[in-house]
C-alpha cells in the first residue's frame, strides 16, 4: 500500500485531469510512434523502435504510480479544519521576529505545495515547524541558514 495524502479537492481533480491525459492522449500518442517506427522496417536495428518502446514502458510507469497516488488520496472536508491550531490546509499569517516580515501561507500536501501560490508543505521545516501551535504561539524553526522565530499571528481556513 502506497503513502496515504490529503488532497484539497482542486489538487484531487489536478492529479485525474493528468492521468486522463496520460492515458489518453499519451498512450496515443505512443502507439503512433510504435507504429511508425515498425514500418520502417527491421526492429532490431531500428533506434526509434527501441526509443518508442521505452517511452512506452515510462508512461506505463507513471500512469501505475499516478494510480496508486489517487487511490491512497484523501479528500480533506475543509469545513471540518479546525482553526484553532495550526493544521493541513490551515492558512497562517506569521512575522519573523528577526526582520518583522509578515508571510502568509497555507500548509498542503507535499504535492500540491507551490511557493508561487505561498503554498508550503506540511512536510518542509516551516511547514513542520508551524503544525499544530496555535495563534500567539511563537514557533522556532532550523532552517539552511539557522534558527528563526516566527509568531502566528493568525490562523484561517
């Protein structure tokens, strides 16, 4: 059994539309390059055949693993996230006690972090570092470059 994550439901629905492409179009995609590498004559020379045939046996690999993600997915109910503490899909307002900055993020799963969105992992040190204190809470995290003191200044869904 693969590793159970929690998914919000866009990033849930981001992982299907994915390996319906993979699945559809890619496996198309790969049986034409199959094909047109067949026709041209002996297989046991011909590059591309073994180059098609490789790809072909790449995309099967992904298009499993994908499958057993969505299956070990766990579709987190965001109205039942209590905001209380810091949890997955909790959105924090910290300040770095070192420089004032104020930052904003929301704590997902590993796969759907993206910074560009300030969505961090629960699995990273921030993230890490912030589960479970609660607003007040001032929260010491080691990163690369040492340790910093963030306080939760608020904590929303």
């Amino acid at each position: 059994m693969g590793k159970v994550a929690y998914y919000t439901e866009e990033g849930l629905s981001k992982l299907k539309a994915e390996l319906n492409e993979l699945k559809g179009r890619g496996r198309t995609s790969i049986a034409h390059q199959i094909a047109e590498a067949r026709d041209k004559g002996d297989l046991s020379e011909n590059a591309e055949y073994d180059a098609a045939k490789d790809a072909q046996g790449m995309l099967e690999l992904k298009i499993s693993k994908l499958e057993e993600v969505i299956a070990n997915a766990r579709l987190i109910d965001e109205s039942t996230i209590d905001i209380s503490k810091v949890s997955v899909l909790s959105t924090v307002r910290i300040k770095n006690k070192r420089n004032g900055a104020m930052l904003e993020y929301m704590l997902v799963s590993e796969e759907e972090a993206d910074l560009k969105q300030n969505k961090i992992s629960v699995q990273s040190p921030i993230g890490k570092g912030l589960l479970g204190k609660k607003a007040g809470d001032i929260a010491e995290i080691s990163i690369p470059a040492g340790k910093i003191e963030f306080e939760i200044l608020e904590i929303s869904r």
